[in-house]
C-alpha cells in the first residue's frame, strides 16, 4: 500500500459496529495475504466502509444517495452512546521503521479529524494510501463479473480503479483518428475559413500596389520602410490643389479618404463641372458647322 502496510485495524462505533469500550481490532501480517471471514450481516462491509472512510474521508454509497435517504446518517452506529465513530489504522513503513497509529473520527455533526502517533503528519500518510488503486468495493467488483465477456475486457481497467487511465488511452487514441478529430472540430470549415482570408488579404495586397502607383506615380516596393512609402502618399495627395485643405496638418493615417471622396464629388458638380459642359456644347456645334461647311 503504497509505501505503508496495514497492520492493524481498530473500530468502534462507526457503520454496523458497536463495540462501546471495546473497539473491534483485527491484527493482520503484513507479509501475507490477508482475508476476513464472517457470517453474513456481522460486519465485514461495515470493516471496509471503515477503511475507505478512513483514508479517502468519504463512502460513496451512502454520499450518492438521494438528499432525503439522508445517506450520512448512516456513518455511525445509532447504538454508540458517544455519537463518535472512531478508525484507528496502525501501519508500518513498508522501508522498515516503527509503526505509526492514525486515528480518524467522524462526529454527529459529520465533522471529521485526523490524528497520528509519533509527531507524523496524519493527513499526508492517508493520501500516501489514497492512490486510484488502492480499493475496490463489492459493487464494481460484482459488475465486473456480471458484465459480457467483451464488456468485462474493456471493464478491467475499472477493476483496478485505473478507470481515469483507461478512459485517457482511449481519449488519446481517438485523437488519432485524422477523421473524427476533424469532423468533431471542425477542421474542414476552419481551413476554408482560413483559405478564404488568405484570398482576401492577397488581393487587397493587389489593389494596395495598384492604388499606390496610381498615386504616387512609383512602383509599388514591398522592401521600402513604410514611412517612406506614407511620405509619398502624403505629398501625392497634397499635391491635388482640390484636397490640399484636407491634408494639411494632417498625417496619412489621419486624412479622411470619405471628406476626399465629397470633395471631388462637390468639384464635379460646382463651376469647374458646369464651365466643361459649355465647352463640350461649343466644341458640338463648331464641328456640326464644319461639317456643313465640308470642310470635314
């Protein structure tokens, strides 16, 4: 038992054990296999239940019941006049040492304290006992042999309590399956997503080149600082006498390229819009007299 072996076990007043004055102890070897023995209903679950309350601080059965069966009533015997439950586990260091006596009571209040002999730390030897491994109950064991035989095979690793293992293995495995990794997340939308951006910023790579040209009147050269390339832009546009006011003052980031837009749009249709269209009707009407003239 992980480093510690059970050497005795004392008990008294806790599930179907009385013994008021006189703790139920069971001395066991160390060195061999041990069993316990008994007649029905005298006491050999109530002993395990002792056990597993002692070192994991619980018992699942009665905690998994429904709220109003009231399953921690049950922890203690209703004949025990002092209302506590008391285990006391007597180890000794499976390296070699002397033994060491961790007792754990459990009060009506359901309040639970943990003490060892010795100066040891009382807490820290149970949890050294508490690995997944260390204790089966009749019920997992029973299923176990109730089960299919398929099922019973895929159900050992439960049997050992290294269910959370076996359910990892079988977690991992089937992270390497290439399909249902993909269609559980969602692989195959993501890469389209991902290849659909991919075109998006390609092309507005495209148009920023041809913008920049048209612009700027220079080719468009990935490898010239970007400030460089902002200055441009900026004297380009603070060229055009139209968006001069737009622009002064103002870094390139900082033009509005909408109040850019509304001024062309307002030039277009103000006296420089009405001044061509009388000079496009003039030039219609000479042509149209030379015309008749032949003279073209």
């Amino acid at each position: 038992m992980s480093g510690w072996h059970l050497q005795k076990i004392s008990i008294e007043g806790f599930r179907g054990i009385n013994n008021e004055g006189a703790p139920l102890v069971l001395k066991l070897k160390p060195d061999c296999v041990n069993s316990v023995s008994a007649p029905n209903g005298v006491g050999k679950t109530s002993i395990f239940d002792a056990v597993v309350y002692a070192i994991t601080g619980r018992i699942p059965k009665l905690d998994e019941l429904p709220a109003a069966e009231k399953g921690s009533s049950y922890y203690l015997n209703r004949f025990h006049t002092g209302g506590v439950g008391t285990i006391t586990l007597t180890l000794v260091p499976a390296s070699g040492g002397a033994e060491v006596d961790v007792t754990v009571r459990h009060d009506a209040d359901g309040g639970r304290t943990v003490a060892a002999s010795a100066g040891a730390d009382g807490h820290a030897i149970l949890a050294d006992l508490n690995p997944e491994f260390v204790l089966l109950d009749g019920k997992t064991f029973q299923d176990f042999i109730d089960f299919a035989p398929q099922k019973r095979g895929r159900s050992f690793a439960g049997l050992l309590g290294l269910k959370r293992y076996s359910s990892l293995r079988q977690g991992l495995a089937s992270l390497t399956n290439t399909r249902a990794f993909n269609n559980h997340f969602g692989v195959a939308s993501k890469e389209a997503k991902q290849n659909s951006a991919a075109v998006s910023v390609q092309r507005a790579r495209g148009n920023i080149r041809e913008a920049y040209t048209a612009l700027v009147g220079d080719a468009y050269d990935p490898a010239e600082a970007e400030t460089t390339m902002l200055a441009k832009a900026h004297s380009a546009l603070s060229g055009i006498e139209l968006l001069r006011p737009l622009c002064e003052g103002r870094t390139f980031e900082e033009i509005d390229p909408s109040s850019c837009v509304d001024a062309a749009k307002a030039a277009e249709g103000g006296e420089a819009r009405a001044e061509l269209v009388k000079i496009l009707r003039e030039e219609a009407s000479w042509l149209n007299l030379l015309r008749m003239s032949g003279h073209l």
